[in-house]
C-alpha cells in the first residue's frame, strides 16, 4: 500500500470546519489501519484567507495544493464579505484552484440512500434506487470566458458581459471521461447543451458525438437540451445514467439531482484533472453544500457530504476502493439506524448534531473492519 500520500485540508469559512473536522477523525482511522497513510497539511481558504492574507488564496496554498496527491476543500463564503469586490470573494479563491490545476472533470454523484427516499421532495418511488453521475465540465464555458466585465457605454448605459466559449479540445477530453464512467456503470451517457439557441451548444453535441462514433460505439448515447434535462430531472430521474454537461448547465442541474437524493448535504463530488503519465492526476474533493452560514458553528451541520467526498479521494486518487466501500457502507448503516442531522430529519428518527454522526460513522467502521 503506497505510504505518505500528501493530501492538503482546506476546510474553508463557515460549516467547512465543522464538516472537514469529522474528515480528519476518518483519516485517522484510515491510518490506524495503515491501508492509507497521509501527511496531512491544513491551510487557508476564502474568507478565512482573505481575513490573514487579505486574498482569497495565496500563491503559498496554491503550490501546496500542485503538489498534493489530493485537496479535500470545505466550503467558503459567507456574509462577511458578500461585500467585497468581485476579484478578491472568497468563491475566486475555489475558482482559482480549480483553473490552475486544470481540473476540468467535475464528477457530482446523486445516490438516493434507500433510508432517506422519503426525504425526497419528490414520491418515493421515482427517487428509490437512483444512482446518477453528473460530470460537469468545470475549468471553462462562461465561468472564465473572456471578455468579461462590467462596461459603461458612452451614452451612459451600463452593461455586464459574459461569453460562453469553448474549444473542441475542451468538450472532447471530458466527453472522454464521461464515456469511460459510463463503461463502468450503466453504459449510458446523456450530454447536455442548448444547441437549439448556441452555437457553444452545436459544437458540444458534434464534438461529443465524433468522440462517441470514433472511440465508444459501445455506449448509449443521448443528447438533450439543458432546460428539458431540466424537466425531465424531476419528472424521470431514473432514465439517466451519466450526464455530461457544461459548466453552468452543471451547477444547475447538479442542485436539483441533489435535492432528489433528499438533501445538499449529502452530496459529494470530485474535480480531477487530466492524468499525467505516470497515471497521476490532480484532484480536489469537496461537498456540493456551501458555507451555510445560517448554521455555522452550531454543531448541526450534516457531514455526510464531506465525509463520502473523502470517501471518493480514496477511491479517484488513491486507489483504496475497499476503504472507500467501507465508508459509504457506514454511512448507509447509520442512516438505516435511524440517525438523522436536521436538513435530512424525518418524523421517528433520531436528531443529531454533526459530532454524534462522526462518532457514528467511526462506531460503523469499527464493527465493518473487525
Ligand atoms: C458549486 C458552487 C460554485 C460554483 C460557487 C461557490 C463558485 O455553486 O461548486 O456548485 O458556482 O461553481
Ligand atoms: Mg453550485
């Protein structure tokens, strides 16, 4: 088993702490079994950077996180500094991460967990079972499109402008990993766009096809307009498999496919990069919830979401799918002991806060891996 893997915590502002501090107590674990062995490092992000540094991100964390065989990322933001100017917010600091190591790949599961269906908003019966990957396209489209800002006219009139661009390079190499995660799942991809009004959209749906006739005639492929995929999210969720989409369609559409699972808070994702050729690949791991800043420092926020991202960085990044199986069986097994934080609580369950569901979690694993 590989020995010292570097992983750099970011937890960030608000819930990231609480969350993030529930994960350390799992890699602990996950050393005391010596199947994984990290040199863990903590640092500085969003606010919390902003409020040492007077930036959302150093160049000191950023060569940290380069170097790191992974980044577990909390959240940032929060009230604070919704006042700051644009540049320095604490989200350009996750922007930034995510641009300088290139990780275009953005991996957002929506797993329904049998004992939370009925926290669905929607009926039991359309959510039980789901299982659906979006892959979200995250390090181009009109997040970073240029140009970009906000211009006065010279007759006065103010206008803000953002462009949606992409290269076919950029559609390519992530339709590729959308077609080798559907190989290893239900061989069936979905791709997203707007190709009715952009032209962006028109080269998404012909790039992701040539990619699909040239390397995987195997897999079902489909392609869908974003504001049906939309509709059809919450009217048929089970129909999907793999959803591959860009950058804003992604961040939509991945809050409503986590609100069918029951809860935010349950939902976490992957960021990788492209792999290098000794098969490394940068990675950062973070729950989709934000900083929840209505519920910081409470104790009540639900760690499942960071503590199943964790569970994906020993399954992307460091090859240990059995430690990362042990993980989700635990989360399952304290959900089905009827223990509930407040986002995912349902009447005859058990309220708990978020110390009491690590304590949980750790109690499973123990019974698991004896
Ligand atoms: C997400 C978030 C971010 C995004 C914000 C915090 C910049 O909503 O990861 O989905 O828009 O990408
Ligand atoms: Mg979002």
């Amino acid at each position: 088993m590989p020995a010292n893997k570097k992983l750099l915590v970011l937890p960030g502002d608000g819930i990231g702490p609480e969350v993030m501090y529930q994960v350390r107590r799992l890699i602990d674990w996950s050393d005391k079994r010596r199947h994984v062995t990290f040199n863990v490092t903590e640092d500085l992000v969003g606010g919390t950077s902003i409020d040492t540094h007077g930036v959302p991100l150093t160049d000191s964390t950023l060569d940290k996180a380069m170097g790191a065989d992974a980044v577990l990322f909390g959240a940032v933001g929060g009230p604070k500094w919704d006042n700051l100017e644009f540049k320095v917010r604490p989200e350009r600091g996750l922007l930034r991460l995510r641009k300088e190591m290139d990780l275009f790949a953005n991996l957002r599961p929506a797993i329904a967990f049998d004992a939370l269906a009925d926290a669905s908003s929607l009926k039991r019966e359309l959510v039980a079972g789901l299982d659906i990957m979006i892959l979200r396209e995250l390090t181009g489209g009109v997040y970073f499109g240029e140009p970009r800002g906000i211009t006065t006219l010279p007759d006065g009139t103010r206008r803000g402008i953002n462009t949606q661009v992409y290269t076919d390079k950029e559609i390519r190499r992530v339709a590729h990993v959308a077609f080798e995660l559907a190989r290893k799942r239900k061989n069936r991809v979905t791709s997203v766009e707007k190709a009715n009004v952009m032209e962006s959209g028109i080269l998404w749906r012909e790039e992701v096809q040539k990619v699909h006739d040239e390397h995987y005639p195997d897999v079902e492929l489909a392609h869908m307009y974003a504001d049906n995929c939309a509709m059809q999210l919450v009217r048929q969720p089970k129909q999907f498999d793999v959803i591959v989409t860009d950058n804003l369609f992604g961040d939509i559409l991945s809050d409503a496919a986590a609100m069918l699972t029951g809860s935010l808070g349950m939902l976490p994702s992957a960021s990788l990069g492209a792999a290098d050729s000794s098969g490394r690949r940068r990675a950062l791991y973070e729950p989709v919830h934000g900083s929840a800043p209505d519920i910081a420092g409470k104790g009540v926020a639900n760690p499942l979401a960071c503590v199943l991202s964790y569970a994906m960085a020993l399954r992307y990044s460091f090859d240990a799918g059995e430690d990362a199986d042990l993980i989700e069986n635990a989360v399952k097994r304290v959900l089905e002991g009827g223990l509930r934080t407040a986002d995912i609580m349902q009447p005859g369950k058990a309220q708990v806060g978020t110390k009491v569901m690590g304590d949980a979690i750790i109690r499973e694993l123990d019974k698991l891996a004896a």
